[in-house]
C-alpha cells in the first residue's frame, strides 16, 4: 500500500454559469434521484452547481449520439462538424440556439 493522491478537475466557472443560464435551473437546487438511481452517473445530494462544476466534463467533445439529439439530425459528419472544430457542448447549444434540459444533459 502506497500514498496516493486523486486530482478532481473542475470546469470554468464561466462555463458553468454558461450552461446554467441555458439550462434555466435553480442552481442551488439539490440533485435528488428517485427510481433508479444506479442510471444517475454522479453523485447524488450536491447542488446543481456543484455537480457541473466537479463532475461533469463540460471541455470535453460531445458524443455523436448526444450530437444528434441536441441538432436534431441523423447525418452528422462527426469529424468534421465536432472532432476537428474542437466543439464542446457549450459551443454546440450557443452556435444552434437550442436549450438542453437538465435530464438530458445528465443522464
């Protein structure tokens, strides 16, 4: 057994606060999961900021799947349209005016 140490990363405050203003959601709202919690990745009892500030990767690519949800089309040019453009989810929601619910963006 050996010391180790676990760095948890945490998105941009600017991001966050982004998202959050798209999302339309009580920040301070506590996230509770009732049903099958064992689909809720994150966990549970933080603050809505809390979780996207700590928990989610908000800096990272959008998966083709989320891709196509959140455009609303099935031919998506994954490489060029998301992968080489380097576009994250904040990047998608502001460049096609859509709003994301909170369900959708965490589970």
């Amino acid at each position: 057994a050996g010391d180790h140490r676990v760095i948890y990363p945490v998105n941009s405050q600017c991001v966050v606060e982004a998202l959050l203003d798209n999302l339309d959601v009580d920040r301070h709202a506590i996230i509770s999961v009732e049903g099958q919690p064992e689909s809720y990745p994150f966990p549970t009892g933080l603050t809505v900021y809390e979780t996207l500030s700590h928990c989610a990767d908000l800096g990272a690519l959008v998966s083709p799947n989320f891709v196509r949800m959140i455009l609303q089309r099935k031919d998506i040019d994954y490489k060029a349209e998301i992968a080489h453009p380097r576009r994250t989810l904040i990047d998608l929601l502001f460049q096609h005016q859509r709003k994301l619910s909170l369900e959708d963006l965490l589970f």
